[in-house]
C-alpha cells in the first residue's frame, strides 16, 4: 500500500488517539480530521504555531515515519526520524560498513549510468534534445572518474528549461526543485533506515556536514 504524505499549515494541536493522528484547532478544539499512524510515511509541518505531543512523536517514529520541520520560507528546514526501524539493524550496518572500495566505485558508476539514463528518457518525454546524455553515459568509467555526472548535468538542466541555471539558491523554479527534492530525500532516508541501513554512510557521498549521505547517492537513481 502506497502511505500518504501529510501537511499541516495552519495552527493546530497534534495528539494520538486511538491509534490516529488527531488534529484539532487550538483555539476551538474542533477536531479537523484523524488519520492512522499506519497509513503516513510522512508529516510535514509548515506553521509556526503547530504543537505535537510527545506521545505522538515516539508512536509515529515507532512506524518510521519521516517528519519535517519547515521554516519561514515554507521550506524544509529539519527532519526527524527513528534510531532504527529494522530486527537485524546491528547485522546490516556491519555489511554496510564493510563495504569495499572497488565495490562502492563499481556501485557508484551504475548509479550515474542509471540517473543519465533517466535524464534521457525525461528529455525525450518533453521533446527535448538528449542524443549527447547516450554518450555520456557510454564513457562512465568505474568511480565515475572522468566525471560523466557533472557533465551530464549541466547539458540536462540547461535543455530541460528555457534560460534556467540550477543553483541552490536561485530563481523559480530553483525553490520548487529544492523543495521537492528535501521532501524526497526525506522519503528515501525513512526507507533507509526501515531496511536496517545508516543514512550518513554513502557510497559516493561524503560530505562530513551531511548525515544523508547514502539517501542521496540513492535519489540519483530515481
């Protein structure tokens, strides 16, 4: 079953009831609507005067379920997700860890050959011109060396928009992307850890600031 993602923008109080995600006005205590801690794979938060009960925060982590904290800009801002959500957690970051070298280099030059797969297929979807991603992806060499990605990007981003450059703080629709992209990249750093996986721990990414380094080796694949 595909879980919901749920938004809350408007002042509310968040409790549990009953197995449900009860949200209720603060001001009148109308009940606005109930949802099972079951059916959610993520709760963002995108008003200042949102309060959520404890109770509710440790049974939603319990289903590992992602939840999002936005700023004034509307955009996420902090995420918080369970410890661990798998039996053999302690099993399946010693693999993880053990992981070799050549072995991460190997996975790493097919997750760039896979996403300059995906970059052609869109660009084709919207008519656009793709021919020179099928090259590129041809000449990705073990680590990815030669840095067929960086390149690839650039041609992708430029053909993809009129006039656009992508940036991380650039114009529209450079906070549509950032926004999609941190809400994706919360879904796939819940799935991490559901599987029993750390998150920080990548296979190209490894950026000491960044504690999803593996979630976004794996965005590059989708």
């Amino acid at each position: 079953m595909i879980k919901r993602t749920i938004y809350i923008g408007n002042p509310s109080y968040l409790k549990l009831k009953q197995k449900q995600l009860v949200v209720q006005e603060p001001e009148t205590k109308e009940i606005k609507g109930t949802v099972s801690i079951e059916d959610i794979a993520l709760l963002m938060l995108d008003h200042y005067q949102i309060t959520i009960s404890n109770q509710l925060l440790i049974k939603l982590q319990g289903n590992n379920v992602a939840i999002i904290s936005c700023d004034e800009h509307h955009l996420p801002f902090g995420m918080m997700l369970p410890l661990y959500g798998h039996s053999e957690y302690s099993e399946r970051i010693k693999h993880q860890l053990a992981a070799s070298e050549p072995l991460k280099k190997q996975l790493w030059k097919q997750t760039v050959e896979q996403k300059l797969e995906n970059q052609k297929a869109l660009l084709d979807l919207n008519n656009r011109v793709s021919e020179p991603l099928a090259e590129y992806r041809l000449n990705v060499k073990s680590g990815d060396t030669s840095n067929r990605e960086g390149i690839a990007a650039q041609f992708y981003w430029k053909h993809l928009f009129e006039n656009f450059s992508r940036e991380r703080y650039g114009e529209e629709p450079n906070n549509l992307l950032n926004f999609g992209y941190a809400v994706l990249r919360s879904i796939v750093a819940r799935a991490l850890v559901s599987s029993g996986l750390l998150p920080v721990l990548g296979v190209f990414h490894k950026n000491k600031y960044n504690p999803y380094c593996l979630a976004d080796d794996i965005i590059d694949l989708l």
